[in-house]
C-alpha cells in the first residue's frame, strides 16, 4: 500500500513540475555521457601515446652524467642484460640572449627518441638548429640567436632550420629546471654533435631487447625498468670515485697553472670563468656580483630554495706572484700530490 503511495506521489510530482524532471534526467544524462567519454578516453589517449613512442622509437631509458661517460661507462652500458640499442650524444643547458629562460639543447638522437619535424629540417651544420615546436611564432625559420652561458657548445650563434617535437617532452608547460637563465627551461633545441666541444659524452639513450611487446603504461614495464635503473646505477656508480679524483685533480691543476694576480683583472677574469664553468657543468647556478672596491665575488647555489642553511665553502682569488710565473713554473703531480709554484 505504502509504495503505491510513493509511486502516485512522483507521478503527481513530476506533473506538477516536468520541466524540473526534464532537467534532472538531462542531468543524469550528460553525467552519464561525460563518465562514458572519459572511461573511453584514457585508453585511447595511452594508445595514442604509444603509437607515437613507436614512430619515434622513445628509448626506453636515458643516462645523464655532469662527469662525462668514458669508456669504462660505456662498456659497463653495453654489458647490461638483454641491451638492443645504445646512443650516445650531448646535452647542455644555455640562455637564448634576450630572455630570462633557458632551453636545453642536444645533439641529434640518431636512431632512438628521433626528432617529429613540424617545420623546416633537423641542423645539418654546427650552426645550425632546431627549436621546440612551442617556440614557433616566438622565432622563426631563417632567424639567427645566440645562446648564452653553453657549457660545452662550440658555437654561439645558430642559424634556426625547423621547428620539431620529442616523445621526451609530453608536457609542453613544463621542460624541467636549469641552472642557467631563472631556472626554468622554455623548451629545448637540435643541432649536430659538431656545435658541442665536450670530449666525453655525457648522454646515452638505451632500448632494451625484450621491450618491444611490453606496454609503456603496464606495470610489468615499469617494474623492469625500475629493476634495470637500479642495476645499471649501481654499475656505474663503480667508476664515480676514480672520476670525482681526475675532476678534482684536473681542475686544481688548471687553478694552479692559472694566474690570479689581484691587481689583475684579466686573470682575475680568466680565473672566475674557470670555477664558474666548472660550477655551472655540475649544476650548481653561478653569479657574477660586481664590487665598486673589488674584485667581483662569484657566488653559486646548490639548491637556493632548500629550507635549511646551506654551507657555505669561501675562498679567495689572489696570490703573490706577478702575471706569467704559472707559465713559467707550472703546477706538478707528484702521486697524490700536486704543487704550484713556489
């Protein structure tokens, strides 16, 4: 009797208001529709993503080292398990001159995470380049920019020839933090491995034999390739002592063969340039902060939005000979130990 009740007191609800029920159930519907849309919608969008990695043949891991990778971490890379392919190229991070952002700029991928050109071509030449496709309309094909604070790039002025994609750039909002310009990238550029003057490479792009099947989103992939990130890590982390000490003992020689007269100011320069490029090559932001009454202060930061209290490492770019004493006593190894003049 009750629900006889109820059902006669809806249908005399719903006389009494049907353009309120016509609106619910047209609530009802698109809540419906928009639930569909979306559950169809990821599957589709992963499928389009893996269609794309497939075209582009996205490597299926990246190593990046600010030491260079030399032969003993090339060797180490190719022993991995089940290694199809391995890449090697360059990679720096320099300042467009004219804005406040950085790009990252690489040398051509070969045949792993290949390049979509949108417009134009890839570079051909050492001053040559191809920028993001988000920065199309921001410069164009023909154009000339220079590029700033380039660590290992042999070149400073580049010819713009296309516009491309990368599967390694999915988000175009967000390329990822530098340490050159205010920290953030604005996208990244191609040229050929000629424009770089590192002697090492310090990039390798890996793809893995047993792959090819595996889905990129399953997590099956993703624990693999955890499992080999860790593997290969542990590798290579074996050669990072005997390369921290020939970093180390390369650049307190370049110090000490250098001339740092105080009341010099070329060899001041030319000593701020050294530890400042240094600096800048294992990530840590550099400023040059002039004095009216001294030799400028270098200052460089780690991580400047860290919340502890940094430390703090002082140092002072004087000595007591006059220019040309390097030159004509230079610095000496000796075992583990390295003299300059005296």
């Amino acid at each position: 009797m009750s629900k006889k009740i109820l059902y006669k007191d809806a249908w005399q609800s719903i006389g009494r208001s049907p353009g309120r029920f016509i609106a619910l159930v047209l609530l009802m519907l698109l809540g419906t529709f928009s639930f569909v849309g979306l559950k169809i919608t990821g599957p589709d969008m992963r499928q389009t993503g893996l269609n794309y990695f497939n075209q582009t043949h996205l490597a299926d891991m990246t190593v990046t080292s600010a030491y260079g990778l030399n032969q003993a971490d090339q060797k180490t890379i190719a022993d991995q398990a089940r290694v199809k392919t391995v890449n090697y190229g360059y990679f720096t991070d320099a300042k467009i001159k004219g804005i406040t952002n950085g790009i990252r700029v690489f040398s051509n991928s070969g045949s792993l995470s290949q390049y979509k050109v949108v417009a134009g071509r890839l570079a051909k030449t050492d001053t040559e380049i191809a920028l993001n496709n988000t920065l199309k309309g921001t410069y164009h094909l023909g154009e000339t920019i220079t590029l700033q604070d380039g660590t290992g790039l042999a070149k400073t002025k580049f010819k713009v020839v296309g516009f491309v994609k990368s599967a390694e750039f999915i988000n175009h909002n967000d390329f990822g933090q530098t340490s050159v310009g205010t920290d953030q990238l604005s996208g990244f550029g191609v040229t050929t491995k000629r424009a770089f003057s590192l002697t090492e490479y310090n990039l390798a792009r890996i793809s893995y034999r047993d792959t090819a099947k595996l889905n990129a989103y399953s997590n099956a992939y993703t624990k693999l390739m955890n499992k080999r990130q860790a593997t290969l890590l542990k590798d290579l982390n074996q050669h990072r002592a005997a390369k921290y000490q020939a970093a180390k003992a390369s650049l307190s020689t370049a110090l000490i063969n250098q001339d740092t007269n105080a009341l010099d100011a070329a060899s001041v320069d030319a000593t701020l340039t050294l530890v400042e490029d240094f600096l800048t090559s294992h990530g840590l932001t550099a400023v040059r902060e002039q004095s009216t009454t001294a030799n400028p202060v270098l200052v460089a930061d780690l991580n400047e939005t860290a919340p502890s209290a940094p430390p703090i490492l002082l140092g002072h770019l004087d000595t007591v000979f006059s220019v040309g004493t390097a030159k004509q006593r230079p610095g000496v190894i000796d075992g583990e130990r390295l003299t300059g003049p005296v």
